[in-house]
C-alpha cells in the first residue's frame, strides 16, 4: 500500500513537472508531499511587494502571476489581506499554498527585509509618477524587486524613495491607468523577457 502511495505521489510530481495543472487540478492539489514537490521546483530571483493592495481578486490573481513566473517570494503589506482568505483562495487557485508569501507591516519593512537578504536586488516601483520611465525602456536584471500598491493610491511616497526605479505604462486612452494585477503581470513577463539566457 506505501509503495502505491509514494509511485502516486512521484507521478504526480513527474506530472507536474512535464504538464501545467490546469484550474480545477490546482484547486485539488492540498496534499502536503504535493507541496513539498511543488516546493522543489526552480524559482525565479523575482520577489513581489503589495504595497496596501487591498482588494482580495487582485491580490489572489497576483498569486497566480507569482506562480506564473515562478517568483521566489510574495510580501504582503499593510492593509493587503492575507490567506486564508476564500476570495483569494478562488481568485489564486490554490497557489497560495505552494508561492512563498509573508506578511510585513509596512512596504517599507518588506522593501528592507529584501534588500537584507539579497544585496544585488533592485527595487522596481510599477507606478505613475514624475521620475518614472516606460517600463520597457528599463535594463531589468535578476534579482528584482517589484512593487505594485493601493488600487486608488498607488505605491506609497515612502516606498519610491526606497526604489532604485520607477517604471510606468503608458497609457493612450482616456483612463489614466491600468488594474494593479494588470500592470504587474506585463512588467512580469517584460522582466522574464529581458533576463532570459
């Protein structure tokens, strides 16, 4: 019986690591040697900081992009709900059981705390603001850093004075901006464009 139990769990695992899971998989995959596989696979030096995000779909979706990318840690700060929180479980798809996240009281203590663990990392700000530059004109190199925040307010003046940039979209319609989620998944796969080997 033990023996079928483990030849199940190293298929899954191999399942994993040739196919993607799709939704309804993911939602399934609570078991803990599930998580502890999951756990072993590369991670990005990606990290990401929610400066206050405050609603609890964007923060879920950025669990998906976490996964997505494969980023190595989420930072959950201020105001921004944390799991278990079923409108995150539903929006992430139960990726927040295997994306490494912690929550910090500040942006600011997040941003600190980064930078005391990997001393090379830049901290990239995703926000409108006067210093900042087109985010596809920006050199990203790993690691990096990226801070996204509150829907209205955005990264908090504190935290862009802790970044090394500020990168923005642009935006040619009548909106001023794009959704928090949204933006952060383009400067994603913007960064995973320009560090690719």
């Amino acid at each position: 019986m033990e023996w079928s139990k483990n030849f199940v769990n190293s298929l899954v695992f191999v399942t994993i690591a040739i196919m993607k899971l799709n939704a309804a998989q993911l939602r399934k995959a609570g078991n803990s040697n599930l998580k502890t596989q999951i756990s072993k696979l590369a991670k990005q030096e990606i990290y990401i900081i929610l400066d206050n995000v405050l609603d609890t779909y964007n923060i879920g979706s950025i669990f998906r992009l976490a996964d997505a990318v494969a980023a190595k840690h989420v930072y959950l700060c201020g105001g921004t709900a944390t799991p278990p929180n079923n409108r995150i479980f539903k929006s992430s798809i139960n990726t927040t059981e295997w994306v490494t996240w912690s929550y910090c009281e500040t942006a600011m203590e997040a941003v600190s705390r980064v930078k005391g663990q990997e001393p090379r990392v830049k901290i990239v700000a995703v926000e409108q603001d006067q210093r900042s530059i087109p985010y596809d004109q920006y050199n990203f190199q790993l690691p990096v850093a990226l801070v996204v925040g509150h829907e209205t307010d955005g990264v908090s003046k504190e935290v862009l004075e802790m970044c090394d940039a500020i990168v923005e979209l642009p935006m040619f319609g009548v909106n001023i901006s794009l959704n928090v989620m949204v933006s952060l998944g383009i400067v994603l796969y913007q960064v995973l464009e320009k560090t690719k080997s």
